[in-house]
C-alpha cells in the first residue's frame, strides 16, 4: 500500500511509481520531497536545465533525477505542471497525450501580466492548459495551499487532523488516479467538480490559501478541515463582484 513517512517510519510502495515535474519552484520541490518519502521515484525538470537541479537531487536521494520537460513529461506515471501561467505553452504535448496531468497553477498579473479571458471570468487556468494539452486528462489540484503548509501538514489516512485538498477534473478515472496520490502524499481529497468549475479554487476566491494558514498567516500552517474547504468552495461567487487575484504569497 502506498505510504509517506510520518514521523520516523516510512513505508515503501511495493510497485512504484514514477511522478514526473514539469516546473521544480516551491510547490514542485515540495510535492517532490512528499512523493519521495511515499516511495515515488521523481523526475525533475525546469527551465534552466537539468543541470541546475543537482542540489535538489542529492537532498532528495536516489530516487530522484533530473531531466529535461519533455524527458520528465515522458518518464512520469503521472505528471505535475508547476510552471508560471505565462510559460504553459511551453509544456511539452506529445510526451503527455493520454496521461493524467496535475496543474498546480495560479493567476499573479502580477507575474504573469494580464490575461483578458481570466480577468473577463471567461475560462479558467486550467481549462487553458487543457486547451493546449487536448489528449492529455488535466486535473486541478495544490493550487489553494501555500508551499510551507503543503510541506508539513500531510497526516497518515485516518487522522483527525489530516487536511483535505480540493481537486477538479472532466475524467472520473484521473481523478482518482490524483486521490490515490494524495492520499499517499498525506492529503485527503475533495471533488470538487470540472475544469469549467475550477474558478472556485483561484486566487481570490475564499478557499485559496486560507484554509490551511493560522489566523490568515499562511507561513503559519493549519489543518484544512473537508467541510471548510467545501464551504469556502459553495461560497465563491462568479456573477457577484470581481474577484481580483491577488498577488503570490511569500513566506
């Protein structure tokens, strides 16, 4: 059975799985050591270069290597994009048809300048990935949850204080191919609906980032409870007043 290390055990899968990143920021490094520690192999990509990648290789250990995008889009079992909203057209298609894709992405106009359809509420940074991976399953997940909580609140199955973390998606079995990885890496998950539908989980809506920060500090974790989570999700509002995104969090 898959398992993380929580605490001093850690449990090693008996068939293991390849995860490969595309992008290795914040959210990429985090997701990886999380996926090591349930016994994943990793494969780590960005857009500097493999090379660049070579401390975050030996701190991770053996089972884990870097590679370029395409070389991780085509090592990985299931695959995370984690890259700015302004480079997803830089994702390589043809090594990710017929795969499940996890997108970590956020709107920062900020960072990424603005996108008219998004500030218009006329799609969705998912649905815009989907869109250039069109025979790939992309799934919306770790979007609402900052880097440093992501690290440090993942609990064994069961725990009364084990986070839940929402997930959007058009295909059932992609989606429970992304569950069964998060509940592996520690988090359970909430289905929260379609790509179409991923706007209640973007910056600026009230399930981003809160949930899982103390008293709105989000370098101070939290638990996200399932029925917070849900509830912030019902409360996102689309037709009501513009949300406006917010800049990236920094901790």
């Amino acid at each position: 059975m898959p398992g993380r290390k929580f605490g001093a055990t850690r449990v090693v899968r008996t068939a293991m799985t390849t995860i490969g990143l595309i992008g290795s920021g914040n959210i990429g490094s985090t997701v990886a050591r999380l996926a090591v520690d349930a016994g994943y192999d990793v494969v780590l990509s960005n857009s500097r270069g493999p090379e660049t990648l070579a401390d975050l290789v030996a701190q991770l250990g053996p089972h884990a290597r870097a590679a370029t995008a395409a070389e991780a889009a085509e090592a990985g079992d299931l695959v995370l994009v984690t890259v700015p909203l302004h480079a997803y057209r830089d994702v390589p298609v043809e090594p990710l048809v017929g795969k499940t894709v996890m997108d970590t992405n956020n709107y920062y106009p900020d960072r990424d300048g603005h996108v008219d359809a998004l500030d218009r509420a006329e799609t969705t940074t998912s649905s815009l990935l989907a869109e250039h991976l069109p025979q790939s399953h992309v799934v919306k997940v770790f979007n609402t949850i900052f880097f440093v909580a992501l690290a440090q609140l993942g609990r064994a199955s069961g725990a009364d204080d084990r986070s839940t973390l929402p997930v959007f998606g058009d295909d059932a079995g992609a989606k429970a191919e992304v569950t069964a990885f998060l509940d592996a890496v520690g988090y359970d998950a909430l289905d929260a609906g379609t790509l179409e539908e991923s706007w209640r989980a973007e910056n600026g809506r009230p399930v981003y980032v809160m949930p899982y920060a103390s008293d709105g500090d989000v370098t101070t974790p939290a638990p996200g409870r399932a029925d917070v989570v849900r509830d912030l999700l019902a409360r996102a509002d689309r037709d009501g007043d513009p949300q406006p995104a917010q800049p990236m969090p920094q901790g």
